[in-house]
C-alpha cells in the first residue's frame, strides 16, 4: 500500500519538519515526501499557534480536495487549504475595493477582435498567420505571469525558460504588445484566470491584513505563476514555506526564487532525493523518460537515486482498437481486485471525455469506480479511480494504469515543441503516480514518446 499521512518520516524529512526557519524552499523528486513533508510542518505549526491563520495553497482543485481528506482528522480549525485563485477571488473585493466579472465564454471573442484589430494595420508574420494565435495566447498568459502590464517592462524582460519553437525579436515584442493591449481593451474590465496574480502584484500594498495568514505552505509551487508567488509571499506575516519539483513542472511558468521575494541561502533550501512512493523498476523507467526532457538541464533539477524497494516490471500493452484497449484494463481490473481488494487502481485519461467512457464501461461490468475530479472522489480510499493526467499531480495509487498513448493529429497552429515537452511531463508525472504496479496502454497509432522509453526497463504485450 502507499504511505498514509501517519507514514514514518526519515531523518532528513523529520529535520525539515522541525526546521525554524520563517522561509524555506524543499525541493524533491517526485514521490520524495514534499507534500507529505509540507502537510506535517503545517499541522506541527496549527497546533504550536493555535491563534495562527494557517493557509496550504496547492495548483488545483483536485489536490486541495487530496489536502483536506488528508487533514480533517486532525480537526484543526486554524488551518485554510485552497487555490490561489479560490483565495484571490474571495479576497478581490476587499484588496481592490470593487467587485469583479470573469470573461470565461468570451475569452475566445476577445482574443479574436484582438488579433483582427492588429492586423488590420500590421502585415507582421504574428499577427496575419493562424498558425501563431497559441503562441500569442500563450505568450499573454505568460507576460501576465510575469507581472508584465507595461511595453517597456516586456522589452526588458528575460524569456529564458518560455520554451517556444517561435523565436521573438525586440520588433516582434512591439506587435505581441498591441496584441495584449487590444485584448485588454477589448474584454474590458472582465478578468481572466491570469489578470488576478498580475493586478494583485499591482497592488502589493493594498492587500488588507485580514486576507493575510501567518503562515503560508505551497505545494507543487513548480506550477504557480511568478506573478501568484508573489502575491502569496506578501500575504504571509510571518513564514513562507515551498514545495517544488521542477521536473513536474506542466504549466508555461518560468521565475527565478529571488524574483518571488523569497530567500534559500543559507540552508533555507532542503534537497529531497529519494522516492519512497515507487519502486526501483518505475523509476527507472521514468528516468528513462525525464532524459529526454530539456528540465535535465536545468540548475534545480533534482536527478532521482534509484529507490531500494522491488517491484514488478512495468508492462506496455499495445492494442489494435480502443475498443479493445478498454476491454483489456477491464480485464485487468478484474484480476487485481480479485487478489488484492484493498488497493487503489488509478487509470488515467488524456482528457475527462475519455475518463467517461471508461466509466461507461466499467459500470456495464457492475466495476464501482469514482472520479477524482476537483471536490469529487477521495484518493486515498481503496477502490478504481477515474482521472486525467493533470488532475493525478501529488496523487499516488498502489497500481496506475496509463491509457489511451497515441499520437494526436495537432493543429496547424501548435507549438510541437511545446506540444511534446508538455505530453513528456505528463507522461512522466502519470508514471510516477504509481508505488508498485504500472501499466501503459497505446492503442492504434501508439505515441512517440514511448520510444523515449528504455525498452529494458519494462515488457511489451501486443493485443
């Protein structure tokens, strides 16, 4: 079974439990024990200050949700568990003294009259080709990120880390900065998910002490924006404590630790290098992987030291159908179960559709199974759980199932650089979810990426 919040810590994790420092940064590999870690420190510090406001941020929904199932039993009422965005959002009104309208369906509108509004008197390759609308998309995103909100700022700023096949000129900055101002101009004062983390790093002095806490912990921190941890390092009165594992790094972010106010010299920065979640044989596999991954090159990076526990080869099963990869993980499901009821069985999907139609199938055969979506499902507990590839980060099931690995047909417009290095980071966060058993599936055209796989550390069965 996987470990439990009661697990025994080692040495070195107990020490960062009972480090004092009001700053600290624990880097690890996945399944080293920085949730569990972060968690632990975080309840010690609820109940040394019971008069404390304690807030945990994780990235997402679904691994606030795995947060809170983790913490309830301990009843402490000091302790916030959110999302940023959960946090930004309540605490709008009382930092910028009015209210706000997200622009959700009209995202797409406002980026379009944006787009046209430029290149009605630009001829410039960005502005009048399909095939760069992602790139600018995402470039805004990026920018507000970043904290950027000023044609000066942009110029100046640093784009190493963005990670796109498009190389952009001082020209080039001019042109995308007329694209993010018309969109602004256009979508008028709606927010998008990304104007919270820039208007509040706008606006430092404005956040009122009574959305602060004492002390902030922020998990899987790798995936905020510069512009978020920021905002979050102002909110915390008196300690700021960061989990990170840049090697699980699936969203387009890019900071130095120095850019975000916090301080790691000195032995504020601890180095987790074990997996205590996985076995020796899916690690090896997943570092088989991660070496084809530009993060290896990366000063945080953290190479993984091969765990000493054994296990099972992972095994990748290539199906000639869908249909027919479908059958097979309901037959597999079948036989674990029937050996070790207890256990949890996560299989993951590329998307949530896909999710479904398992679903579908699985409740044709009488299989219970639940989703572990946002607020839905508890990992913790034995039984099949339903979720995605991004939804599964910081989660961990005693067998994974992988499913649904083909090659898509991409859009003119995608970044196939940026396309692979993302679907390699997830393909890896999906691996590492597992602490014993591990199966791939591919089906059809299987995708490239298990190539990069070392074909010594698992077995193959064709269906």
């Amino acid at each position: 079974m996987c470990a439990s919040f009661n697990h025994k810590l080692t040495k070195q994790q107990q020490e960062i439990v009972d480090f004092t420092g009001n700053e600290v940064l624990i880097r690890g590999i996945a399944g080293s024990g920085k949730t569990l870690v972060l968690l632990k420190k975080a309840k010690e510090t609820a109940e040394k200050y019971p008069k404390d406001k304690i807030a945990i941020f994780t990235y997402s929904s679904t691994l606030t949700n795995a947060a809170k199932l983790l913490m309830r039993e301990f009843n402490l009422t000091n302790i916030d568990i959110r999302t940023f965005h959960s946090w930004a959002m309540s605490s709008y009104y009382k930092v910028m003294n009015k209210s706000y309208k997200m622009l959700d369906t009209r995202y797409k509108d406002s980026f379009k009259n944006a787009l046209q509004k430029v290149s009605a008197t630009s001829k410039h390759r960005l502005v009048n080709s399909k095939e760069y609308s992602e790139f600018l998309k995402d470039e805004i995103s990026w920018m507000k990120g970043k904290g950027i909100d000023s044609l000066e700022e942009y110029l100046e700023a640093n784009r190493r880390g963005r990670g796109s096949e498009v190389r952009v000129t001082k020209d080039d900055r001019k042109i995308i900065f007329k694209v993010y101002q018309a969109y602004q101009n256009d979508k008028g004062n709606f927010l998008d998910f990304d104007d919270f983390g820039l208007i509040f790093s706008k606006n430092l002095s404005e956040i009122s002490n009574d959305v602060k806490f004492d002390h902030i912990f922020i998990d899987e921190a790798q995936d905020l924006q510069q512009a978020q941890l920021l905002v979050l390092r102002a909110a915390a009165r008196k300690s700021f404590i960061v989990a990170a594992d840049k090697g699980q790094k699936i969203y387009k972010t890019s900071f130095a630790w120095r850019d975000i106010g916090l301080n790691i010299t000195g032995g504020r920065t601890k180095i987790l290098k074990d997996s205590f979640r996985s076995t020796k044989q899916i690690i090896q596999l997943a570092a088989s992987l991660q070496q084809h991954d530009s993060i290896i090159k990366d000063d945080e990076y953290v190479p993984p030291v091969l765990p000493s526990r054994e296990g099972p080869k992972p095994v990748l099963i290539h199906c000639s159908t869908k249909e027919s990869q479908d059958k097979e993980v309901a037959k597999a499901i079948k036989q674990i179960q029937a050996e070790t009821p207890k256990a949890t069985i996560a299989i993951l999907t590329r998307d949530w559709r896909s999710a479904f139609r398992i679903k579908h199938s699985l409740d044709a055969l009488r299989l219970q199974s639940q989703f572990i979506k946002k607020e839905e499902g508890n990992p913790h507990e034995p039984g099949i759980k339903l979720s995605t590839y991004h939804s599964s980060k910081g989660l961990e099931f005693d067998y994974v199932m992988v499913m649904d690995l083909v090659d898509p047909n991409l859009a003119d417009d995608v970044d196939e650089e940026q396309y692979w290095e993302l679907e390699r980071r997830l393909l890896y966060v999906s691996i590492t979810r597992a602490c014993t058993y591990l199966q791939l599936y591919s089906h059809g055209n299987a995708s490239r990426l298990l190539k990069e796989l070392d074909d010594s550390f698992y077995d193959k069965v064709s269906v």
